[in-house]
C-alpha cells in the first residue's frame, strides 16, 4: 500500500472482532510513530500499552463520555508527554498520534482516537483519572488515547478533496 492507499482507506474503527492483535504488530506501530517529527526535534512521546482487559475496561471510564472503544479494543495505547518547558506538546501529541493510526492501517489494525484534553472524567479531568488509573506523573500530559483492534467493519473510504486557494485567500 502506498501512503495514498493508507490515507484514503484509514477510517475511525470502534467495534473490533474478538482476534487478537500480536504484541509484536503494536510495536512495529510504535516504531513508525517513533519517527513523527516533534518540537525542537525532541522526540519526546513515550507510549503506555494495554492489554490487560480490567485496565481498559476502567480506561475506558476515564473519560464521562466517548470512551467506550477503548474499554472494547484489543489493546490500548496511552501517547503520554512530559510537559515541563515544552511550549508545544499537544501538537507533538497530535502529530505522533496522527502517525499511528496511520501505521495501524498500514498493519490493517483498527484504530479510533479517544480524545482526553480538557475533557470530564468520573472523579477529576479525564487526565487526571488515566494518570492515577495508569500511574503517570503529574508533569505528564494526555492529549489522547487510541484503541486498537482488529476490524469488525470496514467504513467506505470517504471522498475528499482538498480546499486549496492559490497564491492568496
Ligand atoms: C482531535 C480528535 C478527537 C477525536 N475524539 C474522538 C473521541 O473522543 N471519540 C471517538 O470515538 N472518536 C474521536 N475522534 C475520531 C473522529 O470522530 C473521526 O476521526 C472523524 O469522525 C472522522 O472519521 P474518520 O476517522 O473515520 O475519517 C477524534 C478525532 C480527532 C482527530
């Protein structure tokens, strides 16, 4: 598959088979996501995977709304940043998470985005209760999770196109 072919067919997937996904195909995701480009070229995501099926169950709570895919998926992966000094970590969030699902279709895994930024948990924010669910320091930000399973639908690739205005708005 070309990065076209990725681009076109990567849909929002949040109902997933009951197979299951190799350990090692997640870290070949990670490896992709590990070349996103990143402020002042820091490089500075690290990743939390879940596979533990109560874990994503009450990760899946974490947040009030919205979260039911990742208490569903086959795995879960929490893109977590330390954010002391650093000005720009929910783009590098955003774009390193842009790179797995991109890389999760290339593997033909299902994906979905679970966003955690300024959004209600059960107790405190959505960060608040994934950082005391899964342990992370409070200098650590979650800009989002993203649940992962193997498809159980296949949405049609959408048609899009591009708004482009030339030289000038
Ligand atoms: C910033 C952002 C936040 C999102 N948050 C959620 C979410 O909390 N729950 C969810 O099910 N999907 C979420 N999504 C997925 C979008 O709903 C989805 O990408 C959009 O509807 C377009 O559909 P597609 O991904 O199939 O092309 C999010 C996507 C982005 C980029």
């Amino acid at each position: 598959m070309t990065l076209k072919d990725i681009a076109v067919s990567r849909r929002s997937i949040r109902q997933f088979t009951d197979e299951h996904i190799p350990d090692e195909t997640i870290r070949k995701i990670l490896e992709i996501a590990a070349y996103a480009p990143s402020s002042w070229g820091g490089h500075p995501m690290e990743y939390i995977v879940i596979r533990d099926r109560t874990t994503m169950r009450k990760l899946g709570r974490c947040k009030a709304m919205g979260a039911g895919p990742l208490a569903y998926g086959d795995a879960a992966i929490v893109p977590i940043i330390n954010a002391d000094g650093l000005e720009l970590w929910t783009e590098d969030a955003a774009v390193a998470s842009t790179y797995i699902l991109l890389a999760a279709e290339e593997y033909g895994i299902g994906a979905c985005w679970i966003h955690m930024k300024d959004r209600r948990g059960h107790t405190g924010t959505a960060e608040e209760d994934i950082r005391d669910l899964l342990g992370i320091p409070s200098h650590y930000r979650i800009l989002n999770a993203v649940s992962l399973g193997m498809k159980k639908t296949q949405p049609a690739p959408r048609r899009l196109t591009p708004v482009i205005r030339k030289e000038h708005y």
